[in-house]
C-alpha cells in the first residue's frame, strides 16, 4: 500500500533567518498523526539566511543527517570535527552519549538549502560519531546507497537498520526498487516531479511503501528522491 504525504500538508515554521517545513512532529509542530514512520523520526526540509544558522545546542542518542541540497553549510562539534559542507553533500553525526554542535550559512549572499533527517538508533548511549560523504558526481538515473546498518558498498555506517538511497533522475528517466519481505520504505522528493507508480508527486511531497510494493518512479523534471529501506 502507498499512502501520500503532500507538501502543503507539512508542518511549517518561518523565523525570519529560517524556513522550515515539517515532514513529522517537530518542536512547536505536533500531529499524532505524524510522529514518524518506523525509526525514522524526522525529516526537516531548511532553509537558512547568509550569515545566519543554529548555534551551539546538544543532542544525545539520535542519528542525524544533514544533505545539501543548495549552498553551503558550516559545521563545528565538540568531537573537534569542523567542516564546511557543500551542494550534493551528506553529513552524518551519531549523538550518542551526547554530543554539542552548531550550523552556520558561511555565504554573504545566498540561502543553504539542506534536508535534516533524524533517525532513531537501535542502541542508546554508543560512542558519538561523524562522517561525512559526497554525492555531489552522483550518476543520475540510478540508485546510490547512502547510508546502511553495515556501511555496505561504500555507505555510511549507522546504529540502525536503515538503508538510505538517492537517486537523481533528468527529464524521462526511471528507477525502480523493490522492498523485501518485512521491509517498508518511506520516499522523499527533494527537488523536481516525479511519479510513482503513477501517482504524481513534487518537491516536498513523500509517501509511505508497505505490504511489498514494487516502486517505479519516473521523473518530467530534474529531480532528486530519497528513499529510506526501514525494518
């Protein structure tokens, strides 16, 4: 079964600095309809002003990752990690027994556009941790492993079952996935127009997967789509 999550349906904050929609429950956001889907927890669709960005603030036992999709994003933690990351970057911080960060927007001129996702771990109080990977060269009209329990085919490694892929489609490309038994999926448009299996779907919109449904998702515009395999 597939069950559409519109854009406009979305939560949204606007403060000025930041723009933010709302995929589940965040912060002054509630529905008990959408606190999530499986372990994954969150899904922040940001945008962040020139100059402009989070200051330091902490996070324990969470897996947070942050994908750019415009811009650049400046990034310091108490691990001693400082890193500025850019377009068609992923970054990875495993909180753990806790962990201090903040995030900036280093440019004078333009807006970071970046998607925050939060993904529940399957063991509180690990060691916090940091990796970063480049999709940036990706090739379009295909999937890339993003993220895995086993850091499989060069993803990165995360304290959950949660595979995550991307997949960047030009005008008439296709790519299709099929879930394994017991497996559901939650899929994400980040940028573009899309259908899958038929049903159209923009930047912004997501829908659930269960039941062992076969995706096809075939693109009318550039797009990039990120689907989350889940337990």
């Amino acid at each position: 079964m597939i069950t559409n999550r519109k854009a406009g349906e979305r939560g949204h904050a606007r403060h000025g600095w930041l723009e933010s929609h709302h995929t589940f429950s965040f912060a002054d956001y509630y529905d008990p309809a959408w606190m999530g889907f499986g372990s994954l927890r969150v899904i922040n669709d940001d945008r962040v002003q020139p100059g402009m960005g989070f200051g330091t603030h902490p996070h324990r036992d969470m897996e947070i990752i942050t994908y750019i999709l415009s811009g650049s994003l400046e990034h310091k933690d108490s691990m001693g990690n400082g890193r500025t990351i850019k377009t068609g970057e992923l970054q990875y911080m495993s909180a753990g027994t806790g962990v201090r960060h903040s995030e900036f927007n280093p440019s004078p001129t333009e807006e970071v556009h970046f998607l925050q996702i939060w993904i529940q771990p399957d063991t509180a109080g690990v060691k916090p941790g940091y990796a970063e990977k480049s999709l940036a060269t990706a090739a379009p009209g295909q999937w890339h492993l993003m993220t895995s329990k086993t850091g499989r085919e060069n993803s990165i490694a995360i304290h959950q079952d949660a595979d995550l892929w991307l997949a960047r489609l030009l005008p008439g490309q296709s790519v299709e996935k099929s879930l394994a038994a017991g497996r559901q999926a939650w899929l994400h448009v980040a940028e573009g127009a899309v259908t899958v299996n038929g049903t159209p779907l923009v930047g912004g919109d997501s829908a659930s997967v269960t039941g062992g449904e076969r995706l096809e998702v075939r693109a009318s515009q550039d797009s990039q789509i990120l689907l989350f395999d889940l337990k």
